[in-house]
C-alpha cells in the first residue's frame, strides 16, 4: 500500500485538510457502569423513609459510580476543579452532578452512545442505571449511608503493555506568543522537530501526551514528513520547513497554521491529541507506518486566552508505542472540505447571529478505492472537530441504494473534550458508498459572516478519520 496514492486520490482532504486543529482520542478504561450500577442496585439502596421507595446512598450506590467514572478527574492534583471521591464535596455538588449526567456533558464523552448511532470502545458513557442512581441520591437529599474506605479510582490504562517499546520526545521549551492574525487571535501554532531517535521504519500502536502546562496547550498534532518529497517547482518539504525555520532564527521551531507549516506536505497524523485525554491505543492489530526517513514534526497549538500576561516556556511531551509488525496498517486523515474553500477562491462563509447554520459536505469513496485497487475500507475511529460556534456534528454513510448508517452523532458540541472515538468494529466502506457529514453552527455571539480556518474564532467541519485498506 502506498500512501502516496491516498494523496492524489484525496488531495484536498490530504494536501490541505491535514493541518491545525485541536484534536483528542480514546479513553483507555473499560466501562463498567452498567455492572456497577445493577451492583448498586442490589446493595445499595436503602429504605430510608420507611416506606416503599428505595432510596441509593452516597456510599453504598453512588460513590462506586462516582470512583469508577468521575475521581480520575474529579480528586485533589485532578483536572476537574472540584472531588467527588468525599461526601461533603459530592453533596455540595449533587444537584449539578445530577443535572451533568442526566445531560450527559459528564463524563465527557460527546458521542451518543446508547447503540442507535455507532458502538465505541473505552466508552465513557454512563449507563440508564448509573444516570437513575445519581439523579435518585439527589433527589432524596444525598443520603450518606455508611462510611467505605475501600473504593479507589479506576486507573488510567496507561500506554506500555510490555510487548511494544516507548519513543519518548519532547519540544523545546517555548514561550508563545499570541499571533493575533484573523486566523489565529489569541493563539500561536508553532511546529517542531521531534527526534524519535529511530533509524528505521516505525510502526505507532499508541501514544500519549504530556502538554508541560494545561491551560496553554490546546492541542498537539504529530505529522510525518518526507523530506526528499517535492512541494514545488525546484523544492521539497525539507526545503520548506528549513526556509520557514530561517523565519524567526531567535525562537525555537516555525509558525504552522496549515499542517507541518504553510505549503508542507505529510505522510499522515499518527498523533492527535487535546486535553482530558488519556493513553490513546489505535485499535487492536493495527498501526500507523512511518517510513525511514520521516521527519516528526509536533504542531503545538498554544491558547493564551487563559494566561495573564507573558506565557511561561512550556515543553511538551509525546510518547508514542511502536511495535516490531501490525496485523494490519491504517492511515489518519483530516478531511475538511468546508476548510478546503478557503483555497477556492471564494470561502464558504456561516451566516452572523443564527441559532443554527448548517454546512454540509460530502464524498464519495469511489475513487479512494480505485487508486488503492482495494474493495473497501474499515474505517476504526473517527474525530470531530468544529471550534467555538459548533453545535452538533453528524456522520452517516449514505449507501448506493440510498439507505444510510449512522457513523457518528455529536449532539452537543463542547471543544474542551475533543476526543477520537474508536468503533468496537470497524464501519465498512465499500464502492458507492459516500461520507456524509453535517456541521451545526450558532453563530448567535458572530457580528460578522464567519470564516472557515484554523483559529479558535474561525470554524472547521472536519471528521478525523483512522482507516485501514480491506483486501476482501
Ligand atoms: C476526563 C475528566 C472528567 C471526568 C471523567 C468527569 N469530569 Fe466532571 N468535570 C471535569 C472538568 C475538567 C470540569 C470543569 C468544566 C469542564 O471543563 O467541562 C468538570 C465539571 C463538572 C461539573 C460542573 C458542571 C458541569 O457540568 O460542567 C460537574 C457537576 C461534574 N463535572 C460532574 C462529574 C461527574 C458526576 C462525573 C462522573 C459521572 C464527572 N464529572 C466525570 C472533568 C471530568
């Protein structure tokens, strides 16, 4: 297989769509609410009134719900801003605990997953009965029941399995600075290379990111690079990026709105990382080739909107597992052709002040197939990906016979928790299938016609996708 193809068969989502964007990936930790909720059911309610309606408490119905789905955020040193591991905070809180998982924005897991629209590994969703627990405990005035000291966090799975090996390589450490471009207000996107040390092919199964500092970080995308590939007339991406790096010879690394920096050209994405992530392991048997020679290049995307004053340097950190041989290789594309107009002469724009503005896009599998000479495609894990105006996003796969499956359904959009969701099982495409995908803006907070483009002030409608070449 040749990744060369999948550019030319798909070369605006490739040439120009693999760029900046804040992006995220998989939970690692299995999903045991159903289990713990019918355990609660059983053991722990208590009829605390004396009449006829069982009642959960806090130690014997919630706080397993709560140590298994909430505490790896929700303790003291977490992300979250405030525990649910004691009973004075998880009371104080229950109302909006309540309310959280009812409207599942917690644990944040942006998908609908209940079955009607895609099934997800490592899913972070609640359960209807975990959901009824907390909302019951709630509603009766958060009924402490008896004091456990026996309940404890569910791990974070971490990346190394034992078998793989661990790359790990940082950034320089680096003190942004807002690039206060149309694109970029607020935030700076900077690339640099990543040494991996390695000199051979590498086969990523996985990866994870330390970001250095929190608030800054927004994302950060891993691009391979070949240098000796021709950009343009007469120059080759290393070309590009040593005339960029030339830019500013006082500060660490270049500016890289568009991919690996303007005009660059990548193999692919193996790393896409934001926030509230944790160890993202692509699916089973399968994993991403970086050729030897490849450069790595990191885009951090920094966001200074939180920070007073001066930033502080920050380097970042990438661990990525490699394996010795995959059962099967993959390719991570961005496709954005709402982003792609902007290369079209006239951008597409979304209309100012609406509650909701749609932009729809959609291709056709076809001539994918045909330059892979391949039947159809497994399509393991999808990433959306909108900015601050999205509402909610939608997938489907619409079939040559015009029945339709629903890929993916994001019915409220939150940018802090961008995360890749991998399939249980993969979602075949075959030939006369098309990616259809729907971006619902509210653009209610715009005064003027919003852009497509790469700061948090402009919009994206981009669908990440993992996928992986069926011979059969
Ligand atoms: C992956 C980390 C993570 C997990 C898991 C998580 N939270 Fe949160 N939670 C946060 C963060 C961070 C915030 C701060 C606001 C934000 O960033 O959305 C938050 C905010 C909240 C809030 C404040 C109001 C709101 O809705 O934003 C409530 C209530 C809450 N979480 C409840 C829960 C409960 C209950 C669970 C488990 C069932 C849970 N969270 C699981 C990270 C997490």
């Amino acid at each position: 297989m040749n990744l060369l193809h999948c550019r030319t068969a798909w070369p605006l989502a490739l040439l120009l769509t693999a760029i900046a964007s804040s992006l995220g990936g998989c939970r690692d930790d299995a999903d045991q609410n159903d289990e713990l909720a019918t355990d609660s059911a059983s053991t722990g309610m208590v009829d605390s009134t004396g009449g006829d309606v069982a009642v959960p408490t806090f130690w014997q119905g919630v706080a397993p719900i709560y140590f298994d789905s909430c505490v790896q955020c929700h303790r003291a040193g977490g992300i979250a801003p405030f525990v649910l591991d004691d009973y004075a905070s998880a009371k104080t809180w229950a109302t909006a605990s309540a309310m959280a998982v009812e409207q599942r924005t917690m644990p944040p897991w942006l998908v609908t997953d209940d079955g009607s629209c895609g099934s997800f590994a490592d899913s972070r969703a609640l359960g209807p009965e975990a959901i009824a627990t907390i909302v019951a405990w709630s509603d009766a005035g958060t009924p402490e029941g008896t004091v456990r000291d026996d309940l404890a966090a569910a791990p974070l799975a971490g990346l190394d399995d034992g078998v793989n090996t661990i790359i790990e390589m940082a950034s320089p450490a680096f003190a942004p600075i807002a690039e206060g471009t149309e694109y970029a207000q607020t935030d700076e996107y900077r690339c640099f290379v990543l040494d991996p040390g390695v000199g051979a092919d590498t086969l990523i199964t996985g990866y994870e990111v330390a970001p250095g500092n929190d608030a800054l970080v927004h994302h950060v995308l891993v691009f391979d690079v070949d240098p000796s590939l021709e950009v343009g007339p007469g120059e080759t991406n290393g070309d590009r990026i040593a005339a960029l790096d030339a830019e500013s010879p006082d500060r660490d690394g270049w500016p890289c709105l568009g991919a690996a920096g303007d005009g660059t050209d990548p193999g692919g994405v193996p790393v896409s990382w934001a926030p509230g992530q944790g160890a993202t392991r692509y699916p089973e048997g399968t994993g991403y080739r970086v050729p030897e020679g490849s450069m790595l290049i990191a885009q951090i995307h920094y966001n200074l909107a939180a920070i007073d004053g001066e930033a502080p340097p920050v380097s970042t950190t990438v661990r990525m597992r490699v394996a010795p041989s995959v059962e099967r290789e993959g390719f991570f594309d961005l496709p954005d052709p709402f982003l792609d107009t902007l290369f079209e002469g006239t951008p597409a724009t979304l209309e100012a002040g609406q509650e909701a503005v749609d932009y729809t896009w959609e291709f056709d599998v076809d001539p994918l197939l045909a330059n892979f000479g391949i039947p159809g495609l497994d399509l393991f894990g999808v990433l959306p990906h909108m900015h601050g105006y999205g509402r909610s996003l939608r997938f489907d796969v619409v079939h040559d016979d015009g029945t339709e499956t629903c890929g993916v359904e994001v019915p409220q959009w939150d940018f802090d928790w961008q995360l890749y969701y991998f399939y249980t099982s993969p979602v075949r495409l075959t030939a006369g299938d098309s990616v259809r995908v729907t971006c619902t803006y509210d653009t209610r907070g715009a005064t003027e016609a919003v852009l497509p483009g790469w700061g948090t002030n402009n919009e994206m409608c981009l669908l990440g996708m993992f996928v992986v070449p069926a011979f059969e």
